[in-house]
C-alpha cells in the first residue's frame, strides 16, 4: 500500500525504519516514530470508527490527548487493550488495530441506522421512554441498549504485564516540556533545584516543535533539543518523556503514569509496561500548554474535519497531509501557520476567517505567498457521509446573525481553529478556583490553593516572547526559595510573528430551512439542540447541562466541548461565562491503566500472607490451611482421603482422649511493662486485675466503650510489673492501638509501656488428658504436677536448651497448656513436642478441630463477640465487676441492655441427634408460620460433639436464660432446612470446668 | 403535565422537540409554607413528592442550596438492594424495593431500575456462615436470597478470579435476585418533576442560613433568598446535616466523612450483575453505558471535601483486581466523591427532634441512594403526621441512649472504619 | 495523599497513620457519677464540623504515638500537630 498522504523530507520521524502494521485487517506500513493516527492517515485512511450513540463515522480531529473519535481496540503480544487513543499510541512493528463500537465493519454499520432516525433520540429521550411494559426495561431495552453502547471490548484473560511504583521527593515538578516548562525547568536546574519534568509525549518540545519561531538565534526545537539534552546531564534533574502527570492531590502529592513499554511490541525483559510514580513536590510548575478550541458548524464531525494545530502536527511531526485540498477555518491567527505550512509543502489552501479585515505578520506573510484568504466567511456545514467531499460556505455578517448566498466549496478536509483552551486541569484539581479571562474567552488559574504557578499557554499567555520570559523568571524565584542560591540565566531573544485579536464567534448559525447538526461533544453525540432542548426543560445548571446530554462525559471528557458548551449555555441563557461556571475537573487528566494504579499487589501478593515459623511442617504433614484474616492456618492436617469433617472429628477426638498440639502462634500478644501496668489491666478489662499474683494468668474481656464485647484473652503476670496479653488473632492490631490510646490520650498518667509480641514468640497448645505427661517429658527440669503448675499457672523454663515459658490455660476445655518460644525456636520446639508425645499419640490438630472443642465447652469467640454483643449475651456477666470502673462499663446500664429478655448464648442439639444444624440458621417457633417469620435467635457456630458423637450448636438466643429446655426449629431457608431442636446450656461438655483443673 | 411516552417523542420530534415543557419550574420563594424540605437531594425530593401524593400537603418548598441532584443522589454507585441482617433494615429497604419496581410508571420518567442481582462474594468457610445469618434472615423477612456455590457463581461470574495464582479464593457467595441499580440523576429529576407537577417549589441557589426556634417550636428558616416561615421543616442534607445541626445546636450521632468512586472507560457488556468483594471492600457493577462502576473504602477522615486521594482508591482498585484480573487492562476514566453522613451504628435517623416540628432525616452512611423512596415515604409520613411510621420506628435518635442499635457490620462508632 | 507532621518523628506520608476520630470528645473520668447525656454525648455525638477540627492520629507504621492533628476538613490544609498533652 503506498502512503499517498506521506510528504517525501519533512518530519520528525525515521524514514530509515518501516514498520508494519494492520488495521481492520489489512496491512499497512509506517515509519518508526508515527503514532497510529499519523501511519493511517498517510496510507489514506480516515474512518477509524462509529460515534457513540448515532453511530456517525468517524475519523481523526486532534493528534493528541484531546482526540474525541480515534479509539480502537489494540492488539500488542497476545494480549489486548480497549479504547486505545489512536493519536497517542506509537506505531511498532506488528501492531494490530480493529475500529470499535461498529457492526458488521466500519464501513457498513448497521447501528448508523440509529442516525437516520436521529431526530427521535434527542438529549435524554430515554428518560422519556422504555417504560412500557413494566417488565421490558430490564428485559427488553436495556439489554439492546447495552450491547449498542460501550467501545473495545475487554478480555477476561488475566493481564501478564508488570506496574510499578515508584515513589519521589523533588524541589521543583514541572508538567510539560513545551517552551514554558523548559524555561521554568532550565532556569531552575541551574539554581540547584531537584527538578522533575515530566513530557506526555515521546517527543520533548510541545508547540516548539510545531512553531516557526527562533529562539536565541536557533530555532524552537534546536532550542528545545539544547536545553533538554542539557537537563538531561544535570544530576539533580529527571527528565521524562512518555510520563503524563494526571492527578494534582492534597498537599502538593501529584502523580504522573510513565508509559515505558507500550511504544514496543512487547515490554522489555524486567521492565515493567507502566510504572506509577507518586510524587511530593514542594513547588509545582503547570506547563501544560492548550488545546485548540473546534468552530461549531453543520456536520462538523465529519471525517476530515480537524483542529488546524493537529493538521499542523501532522504536517511538520510525521510529514503527513490530512488532506491534499484543504479548507481552513479560523476564527484567529493561530491558523495561518497551518494554512502557511502547507503551502510551503506545495498545498494549496484556503483560508476562510470569521473576521473582517485582520491586520498582521501572519496575515501578511500568508497573503504574500498568494494564499486564497476569504474573510468574514464562515462554513455553514461539511457535505460528505465518510469524508470530507465539499463544504458549504457563505459570506456573514458584521453582526454574525446573516448568512449570505451558499456557495460549494471543493476540499478535502476542513482545518478549523476557534482559538486556544488553556489546560487547566492541574491547577483546578489542585483546589484553584480559576477565573474567567474575557480576552481569551477562557478559564485561566486563579489564586493557588497549593504550592502552584501556572505558566505559558496553559495560563492563557499565547506569545512566546513572554512566556519564556516569565517561565525563566518563575523557575528562578521558586527554586530560590528552596536553594537559597541566586544563580540566574539569561533569557534569550526571541523572533516570533506578532498576532491580532480573534474573533469571538464560535458558532455558525444555521441557514433558514437547514437542519444540519452542529455537534459540542464529538464522541457522546452531543449537538447544539441537545444543549438547546436541557435548558428548554430546565436543565439549567451546568451540571445538570452535563448530565442530562452527556456533554463532556465521554474518554476524552470534554477537552474539547467543555468550552464551547458553556459558550453556548452563557448564550441562551443570557448570562456571561463565569456565571454559568464550569463543571469541577478531577483526576485523572487522562484515562490511567487501572493495572498501573494497583502495581505489583496483584495475584497472590494483592495481600501479605502471614505464615507461622511453623508452617513448613505443616505444610509437609499435609495440612489443608484456611485463611484467618491475612495469616494462614492448618484447618486440618489430612490423612489419606480424609474429609474435612472426618480429619477435625479424629483429630478433636485424640485431644480428649489423648493428647493434642495446636499451633497458635497467630494469636496476638503484647507485652506489658510498668508500675501501673496492673491498675492499665483493670480498668481495661471488665474483671478485677490488682490482685492476680505474679506467675499466674488470668481470662479476661474487654470492652468498647459503647458496652460491646471488643476482644477477649488471657493475661499473664511473669514479674511484678510485666505481664503477657494475648488477644485473639483478628483483635490483635486493633487491641494494641486500644491500649495505646488509652496510655498516651486518657491516661497519660499511667505509667506503662505496651509492644507488640506476636512475631516475637512462636505457640504451642498442647491439650488433651495426657497433656502434662508430654509436659514433663518437655520440660524434666521443672515439677508440672497440679500443685506446682496449677490451672492459670505460669512458669519459665527451657526446653532442650531453648528458653521457653509455659502458660497452663485451656481453650478447648482439657487439661492444657500453651508454650511460647521464641520464634526462630518455633520448628524446634514443635518437633520435639511431636517426637515426645509420640508414646502418648500425639496429633497435630487444626482450627476445625479447635471450633469443635471450644463450641461443645461453650467457650465463645470470635462469632458470638461479633461486635454486636456484651458481655451479658456471651454468659460472661460473672466477670463483670459491680465495685471498679472500666472501659465502656457506664453503657452496660442501658435499657436495652439490661432487658429481662435480652439475648444470651445458648446450647443448641437437633431433637434426632443426627442432623447438623448449618451456622447462620435461624431459630423460630412456628416452622411453617408465614412471613415475615419472627426470629428468635441465630446459630452462631456448629460442630459435631466428638464428646457425645452427636450435633452441637452454640445460639445467641432471645430471653436465653428463660429458654433452656424450650424446643424450637433452626430454619435455614437458604439450605432448605427446617430441624427441630432443644435449647441447653451453652455448656454442654465438663459444665463445673473440672477438666482443666484436673 | 406532559406525559411523556414514545408516542410524544415522536410527535416532538417532528417539531424539532421545541414543544418540551419544563421538568419543574424555578419560582421564587413564598414567605410561608407548610412544609419546608432543606435539602434537593434524593430524599428531599421523595419526601416533597410523598407529602403531596400520600398526605395532600402541596404547599411545600424544597430549598437546595446548589442544584438539585447535585450531592449524593448523583455521586453514587446506583445499586438498589435490600440485603439486610437486621430486621428493622430490612423492613424498610424491602418496602423501598416495591417502590423502584413502580418507579419510572408511578413518575412517568424512566429510571431504568434494573433487577440484575446483587452477588456478595465468600472468600471462606467463615463468611459463607456469616452470609448464610443474613441471607436467612432475610428469607424469613420474605426477601428473595440465594446462597452460591463456588461453581455456581463461576457461572454468573466467569471473568472473577477462580484461578490458582489468588490471595482468598472464590468459596461462592450470597445473591440477591431482585436486587439491582437504577438511573441516578433520572431518580432526583423524576421526583423533582412529579413534585413540581404538584404544586411543591423548588427552589435552587438557595442558602439556609438559620432556623427561627421559638419556645421550642420551629417557626421558620433564614436564606440567602430571604426569611421562609413554616411551622415543620424536615433535615434531609446528607453529609451537610452536621453543619446545619450546628446552627440548631444540636450535636448528632453523625460525622462526616469522604466516599471515592470511580469509572473506567465503556467496554462492550462483560458483568451483568453487582458484585462486592468479601475479602475487602470494594463493588463494581457495568453501567448501561458501558463503563464499569467501581468503589469501596472511605477516604478515613472526617472530611467535606468532594476530591479525595489517589491511595485509597488504589486500594480499592487492587481489591479490584483481585477480583475481577481483567480490571487491570481498562482504563479509569472517571473519579469522584460524596461527602456521607456517617452514623455511630451504621444505620439512619429518621426521626422528629427536641424542636417541635423540626425532623430529622440523615445518617445515611454510604447506603442512601438505595433507600430514596423508602426514606421520602417515611419521612413525609412522620412530616405529616407528626409521629414515626412502623417503617421507621427503629431510626430513632434515641436508639443511641437506650442500646437498641442496629449495627449491621458490628463495627461501633469509628465510623471511618468502612 | 495528606503529608502529616508525627511531633515525634517529622513529615510523613498519610500511609504511615491511621485516623482517630475526634481529639475534642473528653473521656468522662473514671468512678465519676455521670449522667445519661454525659456519657451519650461522649460515646456517640460528634461535632463534626467543617473547617478546623481537631483530631487524632496515631502514627501506627513508626513511632506509635497518638497525637493531635488541627486539620481544614474542607481542604485537608493542617495547621498544627501537637502532642496528645498539648492544646492549641
């Protein structure tokens, strides 16, 4: 295929290096260093894709961010990315490209159907419509309106490209690397300043690369070239391209996505595709340029209609023609660049400009080369369906309400510029409150909320002269502030062409009898009698403007139709711009690959996995783990084709039979130092803690203050002032901030130091009736008889050499005790209690076993203290203490609280002693009353009692205590289960507790 | 009022549309009302247009301070369900569910409420137990709920992560058939409109600035446009409720704090129902446009500004991933925030106050969007009757003194804690 | 993301804290009679005012020391961060 539209030596790119490429199948061929949008344009084509809603066509209208139409679907190493901009994406060898939102192809759509009929789908006809039948919107239209509407289409395949982040501190960001952000970046750097600049695009110079301006007896982009390849070797500089800043946050945090793979057919090796930097910045430099405003006219989204700046880009970046015939209109001087470039490239255009007699440089050096100016002329519409053929123009008037006799126009595309929208994007994130500037017709940052100037275009200075002069200035004066050094540069001469006053008139009124659509947003569909017919029905608010059209809610989000939207709002409305205001700009300037977002916590490491120092040997004794919050547990350890259920009944089972050992090192623990390290415990926990001797542990609940159980556990005194604290694995960060909290804010009086130790000690629980026989073979230095190590006893000793301390508490209701090592002596200790308990038949046993225990004791934890009960529903009232006060006891007072009925924990058993009762089941009266169904109480946990080989529940019952005996059903309606059942105490296995003082 | 169906599209569309009349009028304010509603959100608009079509008292004012529509209403993740543990919770939002299945006739505006289900993820043996509490409970309210298996919700859900390389695997999840999303803007616009219709004034650009509180009787308000009497005026401000309780001195059980949401770029259909994923916080529905609806965590601090930051929809957006892998391709498009009116229990207030004829209608944390209709039912009703209805008798203020909360997470007063 | 100066250890990122909630609720003290609205006013009301409030952070990833932070809950400027025994 040849590039009919390529011009033979201008441009920026490699003619060295062909690249290949297919769209929509066929293949193609551009030259290293084109974009997408340049490779496809020089091989002639110019319909990429189908409008939103009409399903218009569509082709190319900037060649950049701003670009409404030219989204595709990419195809890149096996994978694929929806709405791809096809002005930003960089050619590489092999790139694949289909056009999106278009059935069967792009040329033929059957959904431009919806284009015909388009006057019935005005501005939110569906709010108006679908109603009927009832059942149809969700049945019938709006599944045929989903599949019409969206772009790309995403693959379900897991995304094998790496995100990164990276974090960075600098004096001075400066986002954009046109004439204005080099200036502030250079004269900054040289003052000393850490300086990062960060450049959108692949190329560094923004508008000098396009401008034919001398800066400093060299042109523009020599100029550029300079001065970023002299950054570029400054230390205290980073200089990137390829890196959008797209978010300005609080407290001068901005962050800029670097695309550092998608230009190359696939990521290099250890490179990731996108890195996410996050930036804190003590002063920010907004160079971000603008964006040329489109002129409001029929059909003006026809393929081949673009701004006049990006035919320019397209002519002097990638020596590539938009069009061989082309017709360009201004409303100001900007475009005679375009109109002067393509004559030097042997192009003859035409110019047409709104105004009457304009007077300047640029002017006159257009009419000396003979360019076809027509002034006060304006194009009333565009003819041609997939491209540009022919234009209707006509004369206007002084006034601009008259149009003269229409005459038709021969082009092939039509180069509009309706003058420059300062991006302010930055700055209005950044909490600036920006102002209307009347001269330019455009909003320009206000006063900084942050530590941010705004400089160049991006503030509405469009001569360069001043630009550079007030950038070096203000790179100077910030880096100042933070060097303290004064180094200064000078500011080079500039020769640039002087401009005149645009016109200000963006909109060409419609001839009498015409109905062509005059289009605002070019992706969402939005025309100038959508905005007409919102205010008609009182949709007044900008906001409600936007919302009701959909005006500037498209990829692009409006950086091209936001203007021109709120010009025509002002207009109808009679108001003046800044009246209407503009609706808020938030993050992210440009859509941001959610991947690049997230970064490396992806997969398996989208959250840490705690692990105990004993988890190998679990692992090798085939333990099945189960997730306890981020921490993996042995749920069971598996034996051949053991269930679940199997496995925890053999292993609970060996616990009161023989001897068990549970690995709880994922309890929390907090060690506890200081003198009134006693009185921290008593008034934390509901129960009295002055008296506990030293070398004793004690069970205690805590509460919140509003009366909710927050966490329970035992605490150990090992010295006079120094106690052990355990809590439950999922409470133990959320204890520990508790316990500081009351230390440093209420209490600071208190003296008392709390650490966290659960990495520090690896746990052992060893239960079961031969448990103290195990012990003793432990620990042979040390008596562990009943008298010496009584129940709640604590001792020191070591165990083979390795210090150890020894807890004698229970939580599966045997004779039991826990052992702490340290946690680099974990994996030792555990294999010595496995080796020694062997001749006792010892078996490791996991949480499943562990439930089962404690649920057939009554022991509660974590789902009766669900954060929703006190200390009354969980039987714990006879540690409440009536003589001390502590944490959240003044709400335990309350009505509701204190209620005669009030819920209790309860023992549950199927009335058949077969049928397991499922968690989560509810207990009522009347299984078959009618709904709703009133609900008595729930099944808060369920096992099989390996005491009494039959069901057990724990409930959280309504008037528990005046219910044991009752018979009732547990309904699981989500199960299909309806089982009759008794109430009993929640204590249905050693009710005195005589086991673990045995 | 026009009605509005296909048959008068099209006989405007030969007109050029020029023959639409306004959806509601801008008036100027009266000096006394009936009623006067603060707040054009949501629920103000429901509650005006209740108290016109259930009470026949018309001569009522909403008065918003910016545009109607403008906080929450149109700020959230449009998802309508009734998925609640807790009787009184579940009561209400299932007689709301009956409401938006009559929404877009009873208005005639299409809200495009849309059944597509609601599926709550279980990442353990665990949670399945905890879901299996609610989803009973909520059968035996007479709620429609489903408990899925693994391979089930692989059906529904082939493009979530069931793959090996995941941090907590699918163990399947609750569903709510009936649950769904609706239009957002089209709810406050329908509502507006029908009580427009009906003689209620709404009024934007309007600023309250004080309260008139004599002898413990509410006797009017002080705007920006001039002093409004009125003998009830009903709080329906959302995450501004604080700042208005101030001028009132009253200190509520409220704080208010930031919710991010975010959109990603239209793609064409992949996920036709609304998933939360259980091993963090984060939801994700596909609007009709194509773009995938996303949000989770608080930004966690009091806060009233309507940006939030980048980190705490990073960690949204991995849970994202962790859920759905093919997130990571798309592009977010689109961020914003609403400013929630937290209470200390997770549940709302919906109650008349210490101030004869002043009512209360806030703390809707981030569920508010959902319980539009419900909340302006019950608030016209006690409005209008001066007593709580069945419906809202356990939003009361004083639930906070006497223990009967309703906290469905269990998570106390951190309120910043989601 | 907010940038937070810990009295204890200097400016760090707002990823390092977590959020306490309101530093001018005063915990009744303990074994004092206190009424019904005393005790509800500190466990539930909330002033939660817009503009400058006063709040607890604790530096959870370093130092672990609670602290009062006076913050713009419009803007999220922070004025002054002081020890939990300070006042303004």
């Amino acid at each position: 295929m040849s590039q009919d539209f390529r011009l033979d030596k201008i441009g920026l790119i490699n003619r060295d290096k062909k690249i290949s490429f297919k769209f929509n199948g066929k293949s193609y061929f551009g030259y290293e260093g084109d974009t997408l949008a340049s490779a496809l344009i020089a091989n002639g084509v110019h319909l990429v894709g189908r409008s939103f809603k009409y399903h218009r066509p569509r082709g190319f209208f900037g060649a950049g961010v701003d670009e409404p139409y030219a989204i595709v679907q990419l195809y890149r190493n096996n994978e694929t990315d929806p709405n791809v901009r096809a002005t930003e994406q960089e050619l590489f060898e092999g790139l694949e490209a289909t056009s999106v939102n278009c059935w069967p192809s792009v040329n033929f759509d059957i959904g431009a159907i919806n284009n015909f009929l388009n006057k019935f789908f005005p501005a939110g006809f569906y709010y108006k419509t679908f109603m009927w039948p009832k059942s149809f919107w969700y049945k019938v239209y709006e599944p045929f309106i989903r599949k019409a509407a969206g772009f790309g289409v995403a693959s379900i395949k897991h995304d094998q490209e790496r995100y990164e982040h990276k974090y960075e501190y600098c004096d001075l960001l400066i986002t954009g690397s046109g004439p204005s952000g080099l200036a502030s970046a250079y004269a900054a750097a040289i003052n000393g300043a850490r300086v990062i600049l960060a450049e959108d695009k692949p190329r560094f110079g923004g508008s000098l690369l396009t401008s034919e301006v001398n800066i400093g007896n060299q042109s523009g982009k020599e100029w550029a070239e300079k001065i970023i390849t002299e950054l570029k070797g400054m230390p205290n500089v980073i200089v990137k391209n390829r890196a959008q800043v797209f978010g300005y946050y609080d407290h001068n945090m901005l962050v800029m996505s670097e695309r550092i793979n998608d230009h190359l057919p696939k990521s290099k090796k250890y490179s990731p595709k996108q890195r996410l930097w996050y930036i804190r910045a003590k002063e920010v430099v907004i160079s971000s340029g603008s964006i040329e405003r489109p002129l409001v006219f029929g059909n003006n989204d026809t393929p081949g209609v673009v701004l006049s700046s990006a035919a320019k880009e397209y002519l002097k970046v990638y020596g590539v023609l938009v069009g061989r015939n082309p017709l360009i209109f201004t409303n100001n001087d900007s475009a005679y660049e375009t109109a002067i470039e393509f004559k030097k490239n042997g192009i003859w255009p035409i110019v047409l400009d709104t105004r009457s007699n304009p007077e300047s440089e640029i002017i006159d050096e257009a009419k000396r080369m003979g360019i076809d100016i027509k002034f006060s002329y304006v194009v009333i519409a565009a003819k041609g369906y997939k491209k540009v053929k022919s234009a209707e123009i006509a004369k206007i008037s002084e006034d601009k309400k008259d149009l003269g006799k229409i005459e038709n126009l021969n082009c092939d595309c039509i180069c509009v510029s309706g003058f420059w929208t300062p991006t302010i994007h930055l700055a209005s994130q950044s909490g600036n409150k920006t102002k209307f500037n009347k001269e330019i017709d455009a909003f320009v940052p206000n006063q900084p909320k942050q530590e941010e100037t705004t400089v160049g275009s991006a503030n509405g200075v469009f001569n360069l002269e001043e630009t550079l002069k007030k950038s070096f200035e203000v790179g100077h004066k910030l880096s100042k502030k933070i060097t303290n050094k004064d180094n200064k540069v000078s500011v080079p001469q500039v020769v640039e062409k002087k401009t005149t006053q645009h016109d200000k008139f963006w909109c060409v009124p419609l001839p009498k009898g015409k109905k062509y659509k005059r289009f605002l947003d070019f992706q969402n569909d939005v025309a100038v009698t959508d905005i007409e017919l919102a205010l008609r029905e009182g949709y007044r608010s900008i906001e409600h403007v936007k919302r009701y059209t959909t005006l500037g809610m498209a990829t692009d989000q409006g950086k091209t139709s936001n203007l021109n939207g709120l010009q025509l709002v002002s207009n109808v409305e009679n108001k003046i711009v800044p009246e209407v205001g503009h609706t808020t700009f938030r993050p992210p300037y440009t859509p941001v690959t959610i991947g690049a977002i997230v970064g490396r916590e992806v997969g398996k490491h989208s959250k840490p996995t705690r692990k105990s120092p004993m988890h190998l040997w679990h692992e090798k004794n085939n333990a099945v783990f189960v997730d306890a919050g981020v921490w993996l547990r042995p749920r069971y350890y598996k034996r051949s084709n053991e269930t679940l259920f199997e496995a925890s009944k053999r292993e609970a089972t060996n616990v009161r039979k023989n001897v068990g050992v549970c690995d709880v090192t994922t309890l929390g623990k907090i060690d506890i130092k200081g003198p009134d390290a006693a009185e921290l415990l008593n008034r934390v926990y509901t129960n009295a803690w002055l008296k506990l001797p030293v070398g004793k542990a004690r069970y205690g609940a805590m509460l919140r203050e509003d009366g909710i159980v927050m966490d329970d556990g035992t605490t150990t005194r090992i010295l006079e002032n120094h106690y052990h604290m355990t809590t439950t694995t999922a409470q133990a960060a959320n204890v520990l901030s508790h316990l500081e909290y009351y230390l440093q804010v209420v209490w600071p009086e208190l003296n008392v130091n709390v650490v966290s130790t659960t990495e520090q000690w690896a746990g052992a629980a060893i239960a079961g009736p031969k448990s103290r026989d195990v012990l003793q073979k432990l620990f042979p230095d040390i008596n562990v008889s009943n008298e010496d190590l009584p129940f709640m006893g604590y001792i020191e000793s070591n165990l083979f050499g390795v210090h150890a301390r020894i807890f004698r508490i229970s939580f599966s209701g045997e004779l039991a005790y826990e052992v702490n090592v340290e946690s680099d002596n974990g994996n030792f200790m555990w294999e010595k209690i496995m080796e020694i308990g062997k001749e006792f038949e010892i078996q490791p046993y996991g949480t499943e076993a562990l439930s089962t225990l404690r649920i057939e004791m009554g022991h509660v934890a974590g789902s009766e203290l669900d954060g929703r009960t006190i200390p009354y529903d969980n039987s714990l009232e006879g540690m409440v203490s009536k003589k001390k006060d502590f944490i959240g006891k003044r709400s335990l007072n309350r009505e509701a609280f204190i209620a005669k009925d009030r819920q209790k924990v309860v023992g549950v058993v199927p009335l058949d002693k077969k049928t397991s009762i499922p968690e989560g089941s509810h207990l009522v009266k009347d299984a078959n009353a009618k709904l709703p169904n009133p609900k008595l109480g729930h099944i808060s946990a369920s096992c099989w009692s390996v005491e009494y080989n039959n069901p057990f529940s724990l409930a959280i019952l309504h008037d528990g205590k005046n219910m044991i005996g009752e018979k009732l059903f547990a309904l699981s309606p989500l199960k299909n289960k309806s089982i009759a059942v008794e109430i009993v105490s929640s204590h249905y296995v050693d009710p005195k507790g005589e086991r673990v003082r045995s | 009022m026009q009605k509005y169906s296909v048959f008068n599209l099209i006989k405007n569309a030969f007109t050029g549309h020029k023959n639409w009349e306004v959806a509601w009028k801008d008036p100027t304010p009266k000096s006394e009302y009936d009623v006067v509603i603060i707040g054009g959100g949501g629920h103000g608009l429901a509650t005006a247009y209740y108290l016109a079509k259930e009470h026949n008292i018309t001569n009522v004012a909403i008065i918003e301070k910016g545009w109607i529509g403008g906080g929450n209403v149109g700020r959230n993740t449009t998802i309508i369900r009734s998925n609640y543990m807790h009787d009184d919770n579940a009561r209400f939002s299932e007689f709301g569910m009956n409401l938006w299945r009559n929404m877009s006739q009873e208005l005639n505006f299409n809200v495009m409420f849309s059944p597509r289900g609601i599926i709550n993820l279980a990442h353990s043996d665990a949670q399945m137990n905890v879901f299996s509490r609610r989803g009973n409970s909520m059968r035996l309210n007479g709620i429609d709920a489903v408990l899925l298996g693994r391979e089930e919700v692989k059906k529904i859900i082939p493009m979530a992560d069931f793959s090996e390389n995941v941090r907590f695997p699918i163990f399947g999840g609750l569903m709510q058939p009936s649950a769904g999303t609706a239009r957002h803007d089209g709810v406050a616009w329908g509502y507006a409109r029908q009580a427009d219709s009906m003689g209620v004034d709404i009024i934007q650009n309007c600023e309250v600035t004080g309260f008139d509180v004599v002898g413990g009787k509410i006797k009017g308000i002080r705007t920006s446009k001039g002093d409004i009497k009125a003998n009830k005026v009903g709080l329906c401000v959302a995450g501004s409720t604080s700042i208005l309780a101030e001028k009132l001195n009253m200190t509520l059980p409220v704080e208010t704090h930031l919710l991010q949401a975010c959109v990603s770029e239209p793609i064409k259909p992949i996920l036709d129902s609304v998933v939360t994923f259980g091993a963090g916080h984060f939801y994700c529905s596909q609007s009709d446009k194509g773009e995938m609806v996303m949000g989770g965590d608080l930004d966690g601090y009091n806060s009233y500004a309507q940006r939030g930051n980048l980190p705490t929809l990073q960690h949204v957006l991995t849970e994202g991933i962790a859920m759905f892998p093919f997130l990571s391709k798309l592009k977010m498009l689109r961020t914003w925030g609403g400013i929630m009116d937290m209470s200390m229990d997770g549940s709302p207030i919906i109650d008349k106050t210490h101030i004869e004829g002043l009512y209360l209608n806030c703390g809707w944390c981030y569920g508010g969007f959902k319980a539009t209709p419900a909340s302006g039912w019950t608030f016209a009703h006690t409005i209008a009757q001066d007593k709580v209805h069945e419906l809202n008798a356990g939003y009361s203020l004083n639930r906070f003194h006497t223990g009967h909360l309703l906290d469905e997470k269990g998570l106390g007063t951190k309120t910043w804690i989601s | 993301m907010l940038h937070i100066k810990c009295p204890y250890c200097g400016m760090r990122s707002q990823n390092e804290f977590a959020y306490g909630g309101d530093a001018s609720v005063k915990r009744p003290e303990l074994n004092k009679e206190t009424t019904d609205s005393e005790w509800d006013s500190f466990v539930y009301l909330r002033k939660s005012l817009r503009g400058k409030h006063l709040e607890l952070w604790h530096h959870i990833s370093g130092c672990r020391q609670w602290f009062k932070v006076q913050r713009d809950t419009a803007t999220h400027e922070i004025f002054k961060t002081l020890k939990p025994s300070e006042d303004i």
